[in-house]
C-alpha cells in the first residue's frame, strides 16, 4: 500500500493503432514496389500462358498420335486459326463406319487468351501414328504459332509427325 506523500504513479496510455502517416508511408512503399514489379509480373502471366499454350498443342498431338494408334486408324487434328482452336477427329467404330468423334477440344482464346496461327488447317496421323495424308489432310506437317503481346513459341511438324518447339519474342507495333 503506498502510504501518504508516496508518488502517484499514472498508467500510460497507450494506443492500439497506426497514426494517419505510418498508413500513408506503408501505401507508398506498397505503391513504388508494384510500380517496379508490375511490369515483369506482366510478362512473366504473358510468358506463361504462351507456354502453356505450346503445352496444350503437344498435349493434342500426342493425343492424336495415341487415339490413331489405339483405333489402327487414321486421327486427324484439327486447327481453326480464325476462332483459335483445336480438336481430335477419329472413328472409334470397331467396323470404320465413318462415325467422327470429337476428342480433346481446346480453345486457345477463350481459355488462355492466345493466338493460334498454322499453315495447315488439320494433320493426320495414321494407325501408326506417322503423319499422313488423307481426304482431310493434304499435306503433312505444319508449323504452328503461339502468339499473345510481343511473346510467340512455334512449334514445327514434320512430314513423319515428329514436334519440334522455337521460342522467339518480337515487337507489337
């Protein structure tokens, strides 16, 4: 017990808070290192999905080659350049009646926000999986572009079907 004449001790208050200008200098710091960063994460998002673009595009080849295989027929991989799209044909029927399946859809667009360029609007693949030609597939081979702002991967097909992958950058005008 303090007796008389002892000093008073007074609780300091304290509060439980940031003031006006620790906010504001936090928010500066926030706002120069987004600044900084911003661009790089921009191109690494349109990097990334440029690859998984090429990714997706293999994932169809190889499926194509897989399903001519597994059926001992002729798989064709279809590429829509003006909708930016993909798809496997193949008749699954036991007795190759000509009933089309479509397998392996993909939307470049819409899903990834890619173009996709090629000089082939389909390649098919025999029940070896070696490309060929057919009604649907006048030539073999084809070169496949991956583009989105200023970052593209091409991805070359031989005549026998074999995947080949470049990746370039270029400027946007």
């Amino acid at each position: 017990m303090a007796g008389r004449g002892a000093p008073c001790r007074r609780r300091k208050a304290f509060s439980a808070g940031f003031t006006l200008l620790e906010i504001m200098i936090a928010l500066v710091i926030v706002a120069v290192v987004y600044a900084i960063a911003g661009p790089a994460i921009g191109r690494t998002r349109v990097s990334a999905s440029v690859h998984n673009a090429r990714h997706a595009l293999i994932s169809a080849l190889s499926l194509t080659k897989a399903t001519a295989i597994r059926f001992g027929r002729t798989a064709v991989l279809r590429l829509d350049s003006d909708h930016d799209r993909l798809w496997v044909e193949v008749d699954t029927t036991m007795a190759a009646t000509g009933q089309v399946v479509t397998l392996g859809q993909f939307n470049f667009a819409q899903q990834l926000d890619v173009d996709l360029v090629s000089n082939r609007s389909s390649l098919c693949f025999d029940g070896r999986g070696i490309g060929t030609t057919s009604a649907a597939c006048d030539r073999r081979g084809a070169v496949i572009v991956l583009a989105l702002r200023g970052k593209a991967e091409t991805v070359w097909v031989s005549p026998s079907g074999r995947v080949l992958e470049f990746e370039f950058e270029y400027e946007e005008e």
